[in-house]
C-alpha cells in the first residue's frame, strides 16, 4: 500500500508555494553567517514597535492558559482603529494565509473557478486547488496592469475572484475606478471578491484605494489585512478580515478554535496602539522609496517598475544575469533578495527587492554596483 493512494486525488498534485524571508535555509548558501540583510520579505525593516516587545514580556504569565478562540479585544480594538465597522465584521486568523485557506475551504466546491490575476500572491492558487477548485489566471498587461474589460467579462464564469491591492510582487495598486468596477459586475453577477490588502499602509496616502467601507453595500466582498507586514509581528502570525457579517459568522464555523495564541493577540493590540511608530514606519518607507528607486535606476541593466508599496519588482535582463545567479552573487555580501521566477507569469528574468533603512538600501546599492559593474 502507498499512502499517496490514500490521499484525494487533487491534492496528490498540490506543490509547496515559494517565498522570500528564506534566512532559516541561509547556512545552505553562507555557512556560520549571521549578519543576513534580507531583502526579500516585505516587512516593516524597523520591526515590532519597542512597545510590543515589552508588553509581551509583561503577557507570559498568560501562556499557560487558554487564549480568547474569539480573539474579542483584538476586535473591538481593531473596529475602533479602522472606524464605521463593527466586531462583528472581523475575523482574525493565524496569519492573513491562513484566511485565504479558509475562505476557499468554506466558499469553494469542487470544480468551482477562481480568476486570479498572473503575477501575484502564490498562495491563492494553492489555497484554491486544496479545495477542489480550479484557478483560473489572467495575464497582467506589459505594464503590469490589469485589464479591466478583459478582467470583467469573465467574472461571471467564476465562483470567486482575487485582487491583491497593492499587488504582490509588482507593488502596484489598482486604480479606484477600476476596482470600483470589478466589485460592482461581481456583485451583480453573485461572484464572492476577496481583496488582499495587506499591503495598503505602505501606499501613499493620496494613492490609497482600501475597499473597507463597502463592505454594507456589497455582501460578496472580504477584506484581507494583516498584522506581518506594516506593524512587524511576522513571527507571531496573525491578520484578519473584514467583510458582511453573514459572510464572518460562516467563515467562523471554519476557524479553528484557539487560532490566534495569546502573545500574538497582545502584540497586535499594542501595535495599533501605537502611533508614535506607525507614523515613524510611514515616513520611512516614503523616504527610502524615492531613494531606493531613484539608486536602483542607476544599475546598470536594472529597469525598475515604480512602486506603491514598500518593495520593488525589477526586470534584470539586460544585466545578462538570470534571477538566481543575482541572488548567489548579493549573498556572498550578505543580503537575501527574492529571485521571482516562481511567480506564475514571471520568469527568471525578475528580482523583488524590499524597502529598508537608509544604511541598509546604501550597502545593498553597493553591492549591486559591484555584481553588475
């Protein structure tokens, strides 16, 4: 007997998805280094807040307990920072992955479609294809765009449709109007939309397109956010999201119980509460942006897609290096990039490169004028 026969078939083809923060496998590339810049996570280069640290600290005494399985003070918490919702419209989950995989679990039949645009966020596909359902991709245009009547005409083949906004690798948001136009035609097409906006506190304020609010006037569309990017709390895993609260209370007969540990839900209350640091981060990444993009445009063979979030998709073809060769060169200085060739709809002619601190963007300009002199 092999086990793999035992196993449903759509999930004997399911593969791992690929991402960056890889620094656990570093010793495979640079034994006995410690001092790893990662560049390939798109987290906050600050960190946590100093004030999430400490109220962890002041929290143990909770881990030999039971924590909240309903996470009730994270909610009223987060109802209060984002305003005009209520608990009731949130659910929060162990890390913002592990929403995707539940809303899929939930929504999703067998043989249902799922239209996601071609590059972005890995995990939807898989989360799809774990439960039965079948993705569907459609290319972004040569600007990385999306094509909005493309896009349109086939929502209503689909059971559901994923947007990442800002857009995963490519940093780019989509335009209001657009967005505006794709949730109406799935609504009126009975099309559940779930809108990755993990990324949304980086974006330029004037830039911002977050969907939060319609939710009451569009009971198809969930709201996906997260505490690992823009507060730092990648570690401890936790996100949430929104949406009508019919859509909430059946996403919560899925969860499971005590997702969410105790220290991870203190964190997240002290990361919104603190806004001395949130605004710190915002400054920061808006400074570095202009920095790092205008620097990465001097490398040789670099053509550089102009972000709105904190991390940068560039195309190194004219480089004559292919993504991994890039990669293996910048860890002998000690820095982690992502090598993008595993992204549906990109190849190994693309690097993602996050946002850090200025001493830390300086050093990694350096190298890089080194490997592509």
């Amino acid at each position: 007997m092999k086990l793999i026969d035992l196993a449903k078939e759509h999930i004997k083809s399911l593969r791992l998805c690929a991402h960056g923060g890889e620094v656990w496998h570093l010793n495979l590339y640079n034994p006995g280094r410690k001092d790893i810049l990662d560049f390939s996570a798109n987290v906050n280069p600050l960190g946590p807040s100093p004030k999430v640290i400490e109220a962890i600290k002041e929290s143990l005494w909770k881990i030999p307990f039971y924590p909240d399985s309903n996470c009730t003070s994270l909610k009223e918490i987060i109802s209060e920072y984002i305003g005009g919702i209520s608990p009731e419209n949130l659910i929060v989950g162990n890390g913002s992955t592990e929403l995707i995989y539940m809303f899929t679990e939930v929504f999703i039949k067998y043989g249902e479609k799922a239209l996601i645009p071609a590059p972005t966020f890995g995990e939807y596909e898989v989360a799809v294809k774990k439960a039965g359902g079948r993705p569907e991709y459609l290319p972004l245009t040569n600007g990385f765009k999306i094509d909005t009547e493309e896009f349109i005409g086939k929502i209503p083949d689909m059971k559901v449709v994923f947007l990442c906004n800002p857009n995963n690798p490519t940093s780019l948001s989509i335009a209001l109007e657009d967005l505006s136009r794709i949730i109406n035609e799935a609504t009126k097409e009975d099309v559940l939309i779930f809108i990755d906006e993990d990324f949304m506190d980086f974006v330029p304020k004037e830039k911002r397109s977050s969907q939060v609010g319609e939710i009451r006037s569009h009971p198809n569309l969930f709201i996906l956010k997260s505490f690992t990017k823009f507060f730092g709390l990648t570690g401890l895993r936790i996100g949430y999201g929104i949406g009508n609260i019919e859509m909430i209370d059946i996403l919560s007969r899925a969860k499971m119980p005590w997702n969410i540990n105790c220290l991870a839900e203190v964190a997240a209350i002290t990361a919104l509460g603190d806004l001395e640091f949130s605004v710190k981060t915002y400054g920061l990444i808006e400074e570095e942006r202009q920095f790092l993009l205008r620097e990465l445009r001097k490398i040789r063979g670099f053509d550089v897609l102009p972000p709105d979030a904190n991390f940068f998709l560039i195309n190194i073809e004219k480089t004559g290096l292919k993504a991994d060769e890039l990669k293996h060169d910048l860890l002998k200085f000690g820095i982690l990039i992502r090598d993008c060739s595993s992204f549906e709809g990109l190849d190994d002619r693309y690097i993602r490169v996050a946002i850090r601190t200025r001493k830390e963007n300086e050093y990694l300009v350096e190298a890089l004028r080194k490997v592509c002199p």
